[in-house]
C-alpha cells in the first residue's frame, strides 16, 4: 500500500518528443531528493532556495556525468499544488532523457506516483474538493471553448460552493428539527416543519434546475457522438472536411470511396462533436466493402446523434428510402446537400420527424442553421458555466438526494413527527456530502483519482 508520507516522482508532460518536459516531486523529501541530482549552476543547493525561485543548472548522475541541462522550480509548503514541497525538473522533452532523469529521482528515495496522486494529495490536504479534483481532468480533456469553462468554473469550486451551501441549509434545518425533539415543552415543531417544508422545496427546485443540465454537461464533457450517414457520393466525406475545417477524409466522384470509419472530433459552436464518416450505405459489390456498409449501420444504430446527407439536386432512391427508414426513432438531422444546385428533393418530399436542412459543402450554404440546430439539441444556452452538471457521478448523486428530499416531503405530508422528517435531511445531507468529498468513502475516493493520468 502507498504511503502519503512517502515523496513521489512522474513524468508531468505528455508523451512524445518536445521542447520541455517536467519531472514532478513532491512530498517532505522533495528538496533533498532534488538536490542529489540537481546542480545549480550558482552551487546553491535547492534546500537554501527561496520558493518561487526558478534556479538553472544540469541534472547529474551518480558519476557526475551531465545527463541534461535543466531549471528547477522551487514551491515550498503549503503554497504548492499539494500543498507539499514540491520541486519540478524542466528538462529537454525526450522520452529518453525524462526517463532517465526520472530514473535518477527514484533511485535516490522517491516513489513512482500513482495515478493522479498528486491531484489526490491536493484533495486530501484540503486544497481541492472531490468535484475540483475531477474538474482537473476536464479541463485536461476538453474539446471546446465552453466545455473548457465549464471545467475552469468547477475547477474554481463554483458548483462545489453551490453544493456546500444547500448542505449547510441542510444541517441548518436538521438542527431547528432536532431542538425540536429535545424541547417539546416549548411546542416549535408545527412551526418548524412548516419552514422546512417550504426550504426544501425551494432546495428541490434548485436540484432540478441543475439536473436540467446534466445532458449538456455530459456532452460537453465527452463529446456527442455523431455518425454521418447517406448513400455514396452525397458528399459525407466534404462534410466532414468542411466541419473540422481540414482535409481530412479524400473526396472523389468515385462512388464507395471511404470504405472505413473515420472519427474525428469538431467544435461546433461550442458543441463538442465525435464524428464518424461512415461508408455509403448501398448494396456492396466486394467483401471490404460490405465490411464497411455494416460498419456504418452499427454506427448510425448506437450515435447520439445523425446527421443524414441526401443530394438534393437529385430524386430519392431507393437506397436513400433505406436511410430514412435507418434513422427512424433516431435523434437525427437531415441534411439536403447542394443547395448550390437546382434543388430536385425537398423538405416536403421527406416523410421524417427530423429537422431538415438546406445545406452546401461547396459554397458551406446553410452551416450557420446546422450549427444553431446543433447547439439547440445539445442544450447549450446562456446558462452560465458554473450550472452545468457535468459528469454522471454528479448527476446520480444529486437525484439521490432529490430523493431523500422528496422523502421527507412525503413524510411530513403524512404527519410524522419532526425525527422521521430528520433522518430523511440527514441522509440527502450525506448523499450532498459525496459530491464534494466530505462523506465519500476511501474506496470511492481511490476509484475516482485512478482514471486520472500518472504525473497529474
């Protein structure tokens, strides 16, 4: 088992070669162990350096051999990421050379951190709540602008505060219960049941009002994934280009061209979209591309969303009747492609409970509308950041007290005394609690910072 006296070591960049990477320690030991393989090219050792210093010289090995040229910064206690003394090592960004550096640290007493111990000895020491600490790989992960601020305001403790302050109305209203309880000569408890009453419906109201949210937030967060679909040569693989503002897939007249799925990720108007370019759906003529045919179905059968792509400048075929039977029951968008041409197939011509919209690749008539449809299924508004739900773990707990709540609704409607109506508050309470930390149990809290990245 780890030990959270222990000072630990990673890599904290990404891999692959570039310019810096860092070396991150922290924990007592930091300094000390810096200093065993760190020479600052002033000879003061990185133990007598102020915090905050920024102190060029050369990582060394044991023989006294160079192994880079470096920087150490230095942060001293409590005012550091961990709340630690922590010291990070910026060398060249070769995975060679931060590996041995990292090697070196190691060797002389640090520990190989888990993943997202250093995120996790934040929480622990008080520096970040649970919902700050997963806010961390959010902004790490995110694909837009809006979901960027989305994670920075969680990452700011904005939804957190919220949380805290309906669990301190929480505890306040289980506190006048229970005065009620322990004075019942001072006959209160009408009265105070009465107030609760009308305090956790207000409560209630705000619950849902942020659980409206939970859809946006999760797509903001991870992304809407959406299939492109149509028969070949309507144009998939110019929508896709025209969307990730690339050239990403190849564009031909030859039919059947993309045989496999591509998926890239494009922001749409803040929306982060997982695309699929799927191959044209039609009868195959070879074995590789009925591969991709039945690819194509499993994709449009399990995306969130389908953008549907017909030529408008032709009549429907049978294969495009296929597509619009595929999309039935579907969150779907029908796209008429070039409108730069004399439109043959029109809105009225579709039998679909779909939007249907104008649209050309070539001339990007009609992107604007595509965009706003977007935006209007993935429920982005002016809502501001710090409203947004933004992960399932969040969403599940906030309808459990939601629950309790409505529990001690339905307990007071039946006129139970002001106990009963306490232990619902206490356990919505609790249920709030695991939102931000403070009653998450160890198992929980373990669970949640191993999908963070080692070195975060």
């Amino acid at each position: 088992m780890p030990s959270y006296q222990d000072t630990i070591a990673a890599i904290a960049t990404a891999p692959g070669a570039a310019g810096i990477g860092i070396i991150r320690v922290s924990g007592k030991d930091a300094l000390a162990i810096s200093d065993r393989v760190f020479a600052a090219a002033s000879g003061t050792p990185l133990a007598k350096t102020p915090a905050g210093r920024a102190v060029y010289g050369h990582i060394v090995s044991d023989t006294a051999e160079t192994v880079d040229e470096a920087i150490a910064l230095v942060m001293r206690a409590p005012h550091s990421y961990t709340r630690e003394d922590v010291v990070e090592l910026q060398c060249h960004g070769g995975s060679v050379v931060l590996r041995r550096v990292l090697g070196l640290v190691l060797a002389h007493g640090a520990r190989l951190a888990e993943r997202g111990e250093f995120t996790k000895r934040a929480f622990l020491s008080g520096r970040l709540d649970l919902s700050q600490a997963q806010a961390v790989m959010d902004v790490i992960s995110a694909r837009t602008d809006r979901a960027l601020s989305v994670a920075e305001s969680h990452l700011a403790g904005h939804f957190s505060g919220r949380i805290r302050t309906m669990r301190e109305k929480c505890l306040a209203m289980i506190a006048h219960l229970e005065a009620t309880i322990d004075f019942p000569e001072d006959d209160i408890d009408d009265v105070a049941i009465d107030e609760v009453e009308r305090e956790v419906t207000r409560i209630r109201s705000e619950l849902r009002a942020l659980l409206a949210t939970a859809h946006t937030g999760r797509i903001l967060r991870d992304g809407l994934l959406t299939a492109i679909v149509g028969k070949p040569n309507v144009g998939k693989s110019s929508l896709l280009n025209t969307l990730l503002r690339e050239e990403r897939a190849i564009v031909t007249d030859i039919p059947g061209t993309t045989r496999d799925s591509i998926e890239e990720t494009a922001d749409i108007g803040g929306v982060p979209l997982r695309i699929i370019d799927t191959a044209g759906i039609r009868e195959a003529t070879d074995a590789v591309e009925r591969i991709g045919v039945e690819k194509a179905r499993e994709y449009a059968s399990r995306a969130a969303l389908v953008l549907a792509l017909f030529d408008g400048s032709q009549s429907l075929t049978d294969e495009d009747r296929a597509i619009l039977e595929l999309i039935q029951d579907k969150q779907a968008i029908v796209l008429l492609n070039k409108a730069d041409l004399p439109a043959v197939t029109t809105a009225k011509d579709l039998s679909v409970d779909a939007p249907v919209l104008s649209i050309s690749t070539k001339d990007e008539r009609g992107f604007d509308a595509l965009t706003a449809e977007i935006a209007r299924i993935a429920g982005i508004t002016e809502t501001p950041e710090e409203s947004y739900v933004s992960g399932e773990r969040d969403a599940a707990l906030l309808r459990k007290a939601d629950d309790h709540f409505r529990a001690a609704l339905a307990t007071i409607a039946n006129g139970l005394s002001a106990d009963f109506v306490s232990i619902d508050l206490r356990s919505a309470w609790e249920t709030l609690g695991e939102i931000t930390g403070e009653k998450a149990s160890e198992d929980l809290i373990d669970e949640i910072f191993s999908k963070f990245c080692i070195g975060k």
